[in-house]
C-alpha cells in the first residue's frame, strides 16, 4: 500500500476543524436527521459570528435538536492557524 502525503502552508488566521459524524447526524423533534451539507452551513455561519465558532455551532445544534442532550457523541475540535 502506498501512502501519500502533502504539505501546505495554510493562510494567517484560517482554522481547520476536525469532529466526529456525531456532531452532524443529530435529529431534530420530528426525527428529521441533519444532513452534512447543513453541518457544513452551520459551521460557516458560525465561522462569520462573532463569538466562539464551536459554542456558535454547538447552539444551533441544540436549538435543532430540541434538546441539550446528545444521543451520540460530538467532539469537534478548531485548529487555528
């Protein structure tokens, strides 16, 4: 098996963010599962507001979710640069 590898200097103040499918696959009241692509816009948003992008997108989450409670688990993690 060959692996292969690269490196890039990211831009000044861009971040990377790394979580589980647990942070995205919640289902709101009615059961309707959260799709990626909405995750996705969810955490852009967040990136544009101008408070904690992690506390910004775990308060949309909970808000779509109707709850504050997790059935599974959500680790996100901001890497800035």
């Amino acid at each position: 098996m060959q692996l292969n590898s690269e490196a890039i200097d990211p831009p000044e103040y861009s971040g990377l963010y790394v979580f589980s499918d647990g942070i995205h696959e919640v289902a709101g009241p009615g059961g309707k599962m959260m799709k990626y692509s909405e995750f996705v816009d969810v955490l852009a948003a967040s990136k544009r507001g101008a408070g904690s992008v992690i506390e910004e997108t775990f308060d949309v989450i909970r808000t779509a979710r109707g709850s504050d409670r997790f059935v599974d688990d959500g680790p996100i993690v901001e890497v800035a640069f």
